[in-house]
C-alpha cells in the first residue's frame, strides 16, 4: 500500500532516489589511471636517484589512487557534498598520523641507545 494517489499498485515506490552511475567509459578511464599511477610507483621505487624523496612521491601518488577509487568505484562523487566534508578531514588526519609515526620511528630506530 503506498501513500502516493498517482502511483499505480503496479509501480512500487522507492523510498530514495536512484544513485546516477558513471558510464562503462569513465570506469574504464580511471582504471586506466590507477594502472598509469601504479606504474609509476613501481617506476619511482627502482630509480636509485628518487630515493631521497622516494616516500613521499609514493604517499602522493597513494593518496590520488585512493581518491579516485572513493570518488568513482565508492561512489563519493555522487554521494551528498557533506558526507566528501566529513570523509575529507579524517582522512587528513588519519595521513597526519601515519606521517607523524613515520617520524617518531625514523626518529627511535635512528638514534642508537646511550648507555
């Protein structure tokens, strides 16, 4: 039984709206970048001169991965702009931890004990 006087008993009513999705292109378009992108992580780790900045060229090139796979296969580019406002700024922090125990262990596991 449904509310709606116009809809017919045939049609059901659905509660929410129908999530647009991107076409069998556009997938295809970013799993080709995620490939472009994961080659060129491979790339970066075996050329000897990137070492020096070799971590972070990968958490850059991490990062836009990772945001193109929430964007499109998660759906976030279609989702309410508040949720991409919540998601942002905890991902931000979550990159900040993780940096910052970088840091701290690099820092530890550098300095040798004194006795």
């Amino acid at each position: 039984m449904s509310n709606n006087p116009t809809a017919s008993p045939a049609e059901p009513v659905h509660a929410h709206e129908e999530v647009p999705r991107g076409t069998i292109k556009a997938y295809l378009e970013v799993a080709g970048v995620l490939t472009v992108l994961t080659i060129l992580e491979i790339w970066a780790f075996y050329v000897p001169s990137l070492q020096p900045v070799l971590i972070p060229i990968l958490l850059v090139l991490s990062g836009a991965k990772f945001a193109l796979v929430v964007m499109f296969y998660m759906h976030l580019k279609y989702d309410h702009l508040a949720y991409t406002g919540i998601f942002g700024p905890l991902l931000a922090l979550a990159g900040f931890i993780v940096i910052a125990l970088m840091i701290l262990i690099a820092y530890f596991m550098g300095s040798p004990p004194t006795a």
